[in-house]
C-alpha cells in the first residue's frame, strides 16, 4: 500500500506538467500538480514524476469538489478543467456564512455533514421493543446513532466501517456512553478515509444490546449496501473487552470483520461474546488483532500482550500484532493510525 503524505510535506515541490492545476489545503496552502487517480478517501497526484497519495480530508472544498466531478467523469473529459474555474469560485462559501464540507449527502433524511463531523440521529423503539423494555425494566425508551464520513462518501461504493466502544465502570460512564468517545476515534477514521459508527440507548450504555440490533436494521434501511462493507471494532480497556459484542454479532449475520483494535487490554472476551451471539469461529480467522499497550501501564501490563496473544490464537484469530506506545493506562490516538491502516492492507 503506498504511503500517504500529507500535503504540508509536498506544498514545496513544484510540477511542469501542462495539465497541473492549483491544490489547496485546509490550512491555504497551495501546490502545483497533476492528477493521476482519485477516490472517495484520497486523490493521488503527480509531482516531479512521482506519484503522491494525498488525504481528502487534507484538501480544500474547492479541491474536493473537483475530485467528485473529475470521478463523474472518468478522469478523462477536458470540460472538467475548463469550467473549473468558475464552478471553484461559486463552490466557496461566502465570508459570513459558515463553512460546509463539499459533496454533503444524508442519512434517512437528514442531513449527513461529511469530512469528519460527528453526525448525530435519535430513533425510538418501536411497539415490540417497547415490550422488550418492560420485561427487561429497562428505562430506555429508544436509540441513537453516530456517523463521521469522509468527503466524497458514497453509500453505494464499498466502505470501511470502524465501530468504537467504551468502558462502562460507573454510572458516569455509562450514562455519556459510546457517544462519550467517538469523537476521538471519528477524526481519526476519516482521515484515514474510514466511517465511524457508534451506537447507544438514548439513555447511554444498557445491559441489552436493543440499540445495537435497532442501528444496524436502520443502516441497513438507509443503506442496503452496508451489508457488503467491511467493518472493524475497537476500544480502550472495557472498550476493548466490549468490542467483541458487535463483532460477533456482526460475524453471525455474515459481515465482514477485518480488524479489532485492543488498547489497554487486559481480558480477552471474544469467545464470550462469540458463544452468547453463537457466531461462527470461521468468522475469526481472517481478523487482524491490534494489541496496543503502554509500556507504563498499570492496569494491561507489558506482560497481559502475552496472554492476550495466546488467548486470542486459541480463539481463532491467526494474526496478532502488538506495539507499544510511551504511556500508561491511556489511549494513544496514534495507535488507530497505525491500526486502521495495517487493517486495509492485504494479507
């Protein structure tokens, strides 16, 4: 996989090549270059005759609406460039209006702000879930959802779908829920050109998994292709224990699970998860197991990677990776960087 580099590092080189055009970044600088491909997460250009992957999230509206229609158009009309200029301009936005990131799709209706914002959507229960509640003397009365999607997203194309968990230890925790952390895993994943996904009761974390049954019909109500993406799990310490839940449920219902990121980890509950969910054991031999540690940490010691590694082998899972970072019992938010983009590489 080549190696992206963001557009700070590239902004001084300069191309010759006819066909270049002005990028600019989301900080205003500016770049001479051709463009050689393009998808919904990164365009690649050409500079000095190599080839430089570039994040969409990196580039300006402008940049990012020309990547759409250079992508309607195959990459190969020249009607693309001569009106560009023009469709640039009436693309910005005026001074005193706020920003709004190019190529804004839905959800259900509503609006989906793409390039990182955490877009938020409550559903009640329906009659039968509402049963569910009584006999459970639950008091949670629906559910809610968190999407963050790159620029350029497109629900019909095949996505990566990155589903963060917490830690419930308390009340607190459990109140403010996988709403609670999302956002540190949402930015990330779009950079990286991944979806984030959360889920939650509209009471936050419960001891029945309604919220996640409810999101996943509605997804797939919305976007009928979300059956056919991949998707990955992950969490910091509880985090990370609990991530197995929608994995196997995922892996029972014939998604595809790629990848489970394990940060301060110090359990290893996917066979419980996988018996409580009965989800086949062949669903596990494919997923790609990042163990994150620090080497200060007090709770997952250096020592628990060894026992996870094992555990997780004698589940299932063949391909364990495991780093270190220069922390305690934290996340580190570089981790999913290196964990997201380990999990889109073959093999």
């Amino acid at each position: 996989m080549k190696s992206i580099v963001s557009l700070s590092f590239v902004i001084f080189l300069v191309s010759a090549a006819a066909s270049a055009r002005t990028w600019t970044d989301t900080t205003g600088r500016t770049m001479e270059a051709e463009i050689v491909r393009a998808d919904v997460h990164s365009v690649t250009v050409s500079l000095n005759g190599r080839e430089v992957k570039i994040p969409r999230t990196k580039l300006s509206e402008a940049d990012n609406a020309y990547c759409d229609r250079w992508l309607e158009n195959l990459g190969t009309g020249e009607a693309v460039e001569e009106d560009m200029e023009e469709k640039e301009a009436e693309d910005k936005p005026a001074p005193d209006r706020p920003k709004v990131a190019a190529g804004e799709a839905s959800f259900d209706g509503k609006p989906l702000i793409t390039g990182g914002k955490v877009n938020k959507y409550d559903y009640p229960y329906d009659e039968r879930r509402m049963a569910m509640m009584k006999k459970w003397k639950s008091e949670d009365t629906g559910f809610k959802i968190a999407i963050a999607v790159p620029h350029g997203f497109d629900p019909s194309k095949p996505q990566k779908v990155f589903i963060p968990n917490t830690a419930v230890n308390n009340a607190k925790q459990g109140l403010s829920g996988n709403f609670g952390v999302v956002g540190f895993y949402a930015k990330k994943c779009v950079e990286n050109g991944w979806v984030c996904l959360a889920y939650d009761t509209n009471l936050g974390r419960k001891n029945h998994d309604a919220d996640l049954y409810c999101t996943f019909e509605k997804l797939l109500e919305v976007w009928p292709n979300s059956r056919n993406w991949e998707y990955a799990v992950g969490g910091f310490s509880g985090g990370a224990k609990a991530c197995w839940q929608p994995a196997a449920y995922l892996i029972k219902n014939d998604y595809k699970v790629i990848g489970a990121m394990l940060s301060g980890c110090n359990q290893d509950l996917s066979d419980h998860y996988r018996g409580r969910y009965k989800a086949p054991k062949a669903g596990y031999s494919d997923i790609k197991v990042h163990l994150s540690n620090g080497k200060w940490d007090e709770v997952a010691q250096v020592e628990k990677q060894e026992y996870m590694e094992k555990s997780l082998r004698r589940n299932g899972m063949r391909n364990v990776k495991k780093t270190m970072h220069d922390g305690k019992h934290n996340l580190d938010l570089n981790e999913i960087d290196i964990a997201l983009q380990w999990f889109e590489q073959g093999g």
